[in-house]
C-alpha cells in the first residue's frame, strides 16, 4: 500500500521558515516526478516545486528565490524548505509522485502552513 505523509506545516510569522517533509512508503520516491501543490481556500490548487527523477527542479514564479525542494533517497522523503514566508504563502500544501509513464499517481493528505502575526 504507497502512503505520502506530509509534516512540518504550522503557523509562522512573516518572514520566518518552515520545512515541510513528505515521507513516502511502499514507493521509492527517485523513481517518480515529485512534487509539491499547495490549495489556499476559495483558490485553485496551486504546483509550487518539482523535483525530477534526474534531479531537475522547476519552481513557480512567486516562491523562486525563497523555496527549495529537496530529495532524501536514503529516507525516501521530499522536503520543501520554504524561507521568507508570506501571508500569501497561507495554504494546505500537498505532496504529489507521479509516473505519468505508468498511469501512477499518489498524494499525501496535506499539511496547513498559515503565514500570519
């Protein structure tokens, strides 16, 4: 059974950082497109990060600079390293692998980042 389980979301001030982690099992998480959604309420969901099989990474406009998606083959997780938060960083962020080849496709359940003083 493939289980995507994401953690470190929480509340943070403005400009503060968070690292999120999704923890993969029953998948080897290097042999799939990973990436990160994040869905704000009353918002379409959202690709944030990408990080390729072949470690090619591809991030939207508005988190370049500030976020950082990673891939820890010997823990099997993805992280996403969020630095410079803002408010409009405030969504439930989800982890997504995909094997388009395959018709493979997995999300985690998503963790709330709230970005607010």
């Amino acid at each position: 059974q493939v289980q995507l389980v994401e953690s470190g979301g929480g509340l943070v001030q403005p400009g503060g950082s968070l690292r999120l982690s999704c923890a993969a099992s029953g998948i080897p998480l290097s042999i799939y497109t990973m990436n990160w959604y994040r869905q704000a309420p009353g918002k379409q969901r959202e690709l944030v990060a990408t990080f390729t099989s072949d470690y090619r990474t591809n991030y939207t406009d508005s988190v370049k600079g500030r976020f950082t998606i990673s891939r820890d083959n010997a823990k099997n997780t993805v992280n996403l390293q969020m630095n410079s938060l803002k408010p409009e960083d405030t969504a439930v962020y989800l982890c997504n692998a995909v094997r388009s080849r395959f018709n493979q496709y997995y999300w985690g359940q998503g963790t709330q980042v709230t970005v607010s003083s």
